[in-house]
C-alpha cells in the first residue's frame, strides 16, 4: 500500500512548436519595431493589422485605421495614379515602388514609398511604406539649383559669346588697320 507500481503518461515533443512560438515572437518584435510602416490589407482594401509606425508617421490611432481604408488619406493629385498602380501590382504588372502623399491627422503632408506584395490565396497584401518627405523636398530643392545653374550656364554663354564676337570684330578693325 502507497507504493508506486507504475507510471502512465503521454510525452510529447513541442521542440518544433516552440521554436515556431519563438520566430513568431521575432516577427512580431520585427513588425512592432520597424520605423516604417508596415500594413496588412484586406481584399477589399480595409487595413486588417498596422503596425506603431503608421500610428506615429500618420498620426491616426490604430483604431482610426484598422478596418479602413487609407484612399480618403491620399492626396487628391495622387489618387488616380496610385489606384492604377495598386491595380496593376494586384494583377502582377505594376511598379515594383509606389510613391504618394498623405494626409496626416495634423493636416501635414508627408510622402511615402510603398512596397508590397500580393497573396493571391488569402487575397491579402502586405505592404511597407517608408517616409522619403525629407528627401523629395531635397530632390525638389536640387531640382531648383539645377534649373538656376542652368538658367547661369546660358547667361554665362551668352555673355562669353557677345564677348567673342566683339573681339573678333576689334580684331579685324585693327588688322586694317
């Protein structure tokens, strides 16, 4: 009596499981930590997930976003483009990066360069989006030093060859003198 006689049980190994719990965790941090945004849609273009990014850069609560969509966000210059572009990424044909503005909560307009790729079986798409504002406004900025550089060149040009011309003339008159 007391005695111990023996030991039922069922093992089971959940090495594969938590190693699968444990790269999840990774993804997740990797999808919680990202400075760019980072979005899941639904077929019909509503936001499914979002990561903090999109909180932080647009300026919209998760619960402002998730089960919208962002279209009423984009800037109405953009709208056109940006939804044929979406349509042919969706149907395997459009441009591998997608530029357009926002409107951000404030009011602000920020411009952004979206990536993404389709899952035709689940029929989501996943998307990033960086922040370039900062670097269309230097583009936009070289552009404006160029056009003034260039605007230089031919007045400078034009100066040069004035110049010339009335050299060549003085140079005739004094051959004759």
């Amino acid at each position: 009596h007391g005695v111990c006689q023996g030991l039922r049980g069922i093992t089971r190994d959940i090495t594969d499981r938590r190693r699968t719990e444990q790269e999840l965790e990774q993804l997740l941090h990797f999808f919680t930590t990202s400075p760019d945004l980072m979005c899941i849609f639904a077929p019909d273009g509503r936001l499914r997930r979002i990561n903090p990014a999109c909180r932080d850069l647009l300026g919209y609560t998760e619960a402002e976003l998730v089960g919208r969509s962002l279209v009423p966000l984009i800037h109405p210059d953009d709208l056109e483009r940006t939804l044929t572009e979406v349509r042919s990424t969706l149907e395997g044909n459009g441009p591998p990066v997608i530029r357009n503005r926002y409107r951000c909560k404030d009011g602000s307009i920020r411009w952004f360069s979206w990536r993404g790729c389709h899952d035709p079986v689940a029929g989501l798409v996943y998307a990033m989006a960086r922040d370039i504002s900062e670097l269309v406004l230097a583009e936009k900025q070289l552009e404006a030093i160029n056009i003034d550089l260039e605007f230089r060149v031919e007045q400078r040009s034009r100066e040069l060859h004035e110049t010339q011309k009335q050299y060549l003339h003085a140079e005739k008159l004094s051959a004759i003198g």
